[in-house]
C-alpha cells in the first residue's frame, strides 16, 4: 500500500528547465508549473544584496517512497538544501477522482491502491481541480450546483500530456487551469462527482480532481454556514 502526495517545489524561474529535467529524469513526467513572484520585501532584499525574483511553481503527485528518491536527489544535484535556491514540501492527498486518473498521474512509481487516507477529526477538504484552459465557469457551475461555494483560479502549464492518451485514450492540451475550492468533507464525493459529470474526460475541460485535507480554517464562510 502507497501513500500519495501532493509535492509542490517553489524555485527561481531561471532554474525551471533544471528542475523540470530532474523530474523527468526520475519519471515525473506529469508536472503542473504556475509562474509566481517572491513576497520578500525591499528592506529584506536590500541587506541580503538580492534583487526580486521570479519565481516557478510545480505541483506533482508522489508516492512517499518516490518522494524520499526525489528529496534525496534534489539536495545533491540541485542543492536545493542551500538558502535561496529553493524549497520542495509534500501534503497528503484524500482521493483522486477517477481511477484511470490516477493510474496517469502516478506513472512510473508502483503504486499500490490502499484505502483512502483522512485526517481525524477534519471538517473540511481542499478540492484542487486540473482542467484545460477556459473551463473554470463550468467547473465551478458544476460545483456549486453540488453545494461548494467559491473557488480560486490559477493559470498553471502542463508537462507529461502525452502520457494521457496512453490511460485517458485522449490528448491533452498543456495550458492549464488550478481551481482550489474548500468543501466540507461530507460534501466531497458529491462535489467530485458533479464535477467529473459535467466536465470530466469525456467533456471538453478535461478535468481532473484530487483532495487535500485541512486542519484548520479561518475567515472561511460557506454556504452551507447559512443553511
């Protein structure tokens, strides 16, 4: 039995193509990359004699046994140990939605399917929904339509698409987009399914959805707090 993750690496832009090299090399070919900007302010930048960056986003699926391979690689090859050069972090994953899905996005890495992981005592769930550009407004119709309330969207590019065809029998496009939506946990599954209905494989979004869980929220108020 394999637990899985969602690793997220943050590092400067100009070392996108190393990193994405690293990965691939390891057979994480399916990486979704969002452009960002550092937050450090002007005073912190100006003592460390550093300029502001740009900064490159990745979001993978791992096992945690393909997580220490990585962990160990990144710190010897890219040393992303050193201060400034970047950091990598894993968050379990509740459910992946869709088990051909979840054969694509963990390729390569024996996995072995256990039962679903949660953490005790959660009331709440962080749904992350990975769509072709353009489709966020039927995504989140879908959801809403299931009792979710609002989402937010990032534009984020895909690598390792042509490994779809192989699990999914169908090409996907490499612009992306992120919708992260926080559902209450008894809602989960209703909202996961509503979504693959409506704009799963089949539909022209080409979603797919996994979650996260969340130990804590604040300043959150959905629409089932006014039922």
């Amino acid at each position: 039995m394999s637990e899985l993750y969602l690793m997220t690496t943050i590092t400067e832009r100009s070392r996108l193509t190393a990193f994405l090299s690293f990965y691939r090399a390891r057979q994480v070919p399916v990486q979704f990359i969002s452009l960002a900007l550092g937050t450090a302010s002007n005073e912190t930048l100006n003592c460390l004699g550093l300029e502001r960056s740009d900064k490159c986003v990745f979001f993978s699926i791992v096992t945690g046994e393909k997580w220490e391979e990585l962990r160990r690689g990144l710190c010897r090859e890219l040393q992303i140990d050193v201060p400034g050069t970047g950091i990598a972090f894993t968050v379990p994953l509740s459910s992946i939605g869709g088990r051909r899905e979840l054969l694509f996005l963990t390729e390569h890495q024996n996995y072995q399917k256990g039962e679903e992981s949660t953490m005790k005592d959660t009331t709440h769930e962080l749904l992350l929904v990975v769509a072709n550009h353009g489709y966020s407004d039927l995504i989140m119709d879908a959801a809403r339509g299931a009792g979710a309330a609002g989402g937010t969207v990032i534009h984020a590019k895909g690598t390792g698409m042509e490994g779809a065809e192989k699990f999914l029998g169908i090409s996907l496009a490499a612009e992306k987009e992120m919708i992260f939506i926080v559902v209450r946990r008894e809602k989960r599954n209703d909202i996961m399914s509503a979504i693959m209905h409506s704009a799963g494989m089949q539909s022209k979004a080409k979603s797919i959805c996994f979650t996260l869980p969340v130990s804590a929220t604040a300043g959150l108020r959905l629409i089932e707090d006014d039922d």
